[in-house]
C-alpha cells in the first residue's frame, strides 16, 4: 500500500483545481545520497526558515555500505523542498500527506546540524538519577518527538530526584531500629531461648 501511495506522488496528485503535480522524486531506489539540485534547495529551505545556525557548513553527504544497492536514482525527496507538509493540509488525501510528510522530514532533517544535548547524571551511591536535556534542535527540529530512554528524565527533574533520594537515604539510615520486636522476631527469640514457657 505504501509503494502506491508513493506511486501516486510520484506520478502526480490534483491540489485543488490545478493539474496533477508530481511531489516526489522517483521512488524505487535504495539510494540514500539526495542530487545537488535537491541538496542545494534543502540548504536554501533550511537557512531561510531555522537560520543559518542550524546550517552545516559544507553539505551532508551520506553512502550505503551495502552491495549491489539500487542506487541508479538519488535517494527520494520531494520535487519542491518549499512545499511544506502543512501547505498541502487539506489539498491531499490523509494517507498521502502522512507519506509525504515522512519523505519531507527525513530530507530536510538529512542536510540540518545533528541536534546537541546535554546530559547530567547524579549519583548518591547507591542511588543514581539521570537526565538529559535538549541543548541545540539541529534536525530534531523537522523530526517527530523522540521517545527518550527508559531511565532519561528532564534534568531539572533529576536534580529535583536526587535532593529527595538523598532525604530519604539520610532518613533511612539515621533512623534507629524498633523498639518493639515484630510478632515475628519475638517468637524467634522464643524458639532460641530455654526451650519456651514453662509448663
């Protein structure tokens, strides 16, 4: 389903009242290294609509290690890096804008700065905390949410955690034993004494 939804963009698809418009490059490729025509308008895209901050210096060039890829073709990318995913909202079926948006992303993102994050980890043995937190966008600004690691929280919230474990460790080892046995620990002491009761 998806290759034809693919076939469809690629052929053309009617926006409104105008002719069918092809939307992605051709689309049966293992290539992954997009035209300098396609690098150069990614490149424009990027500088005019984040800054030149997320801008590499020199282009991104990227090669398959695997043999005998299909590399004929440029890897896919749309046709016209301008039009947005949101600028066809509405102008395209649901199933081909989400297709769409995927291919645009991931062309975009290939030619953007690697996004930076900065992470901390406090360790109050034996307790640890770990957070991490996003210092600089680069692709992720075109990419969706990531789901962080199981053990990543925000760092703030970290801190926050490690001031509260090292409360609670100061407390559990200050804290002096019971005064009163459990039930369990005295019929222990009852079993280890002079044979129990009399009687």
């Amino acid at each position: 389903r998806v290759m034809r939804l693919a076939q469809n963009l690629y052929e053309g698809m009617p926006l409104g009242d105008s002719e069918p418009v092809a939307l992605i490059t051709y689309m049966r490729t293992d290539g992954v290294q997009m035209s300098a025509d396609g690098i150069a308008a990614a490149r424009e895209y990027i500088s005019n609509a984040f800054g030149t901050d997320l801008l590499p210096d020199e282009p991104r060039v990227f090669k398959r290690k695997a043999r005998n890829a299909q590399e004929a073709h440029e890897a896919i990318r749309p046709v016209d890096m301008s039009r947005t995913p949101a600028s066809l909202v509405g102008r395209l079926p649901n199933a081909h804008l989400r297709l769409y948006e995927l291919i645009w992303r991931r062309a975009i993102a290939s030619q953007m700065a690697n996004a930076l994050h900065e992470q901390l980890t406090i360790t109050l043995q034996p307790l640890i905390s770990a957070g991490m937190e996003l210092a600089a966008a680069g692709a992720d600004r075109t990419l969706p949410a990531r789901t962080l690691p199981a053990r990543t929280i925000p760092a703030a919230e970290a801190r926050a955690t490690a001031s509260r474990q090292l409360w609670l460790g100061y407390k559990l080892i200050s804290q002096p034993p019971s005064a009163v046995p459990a039930r369990g620990s005295e019929e222990e002491e009852d079993d280890d004494g002079d044979g129990g009761r009399d009687g």
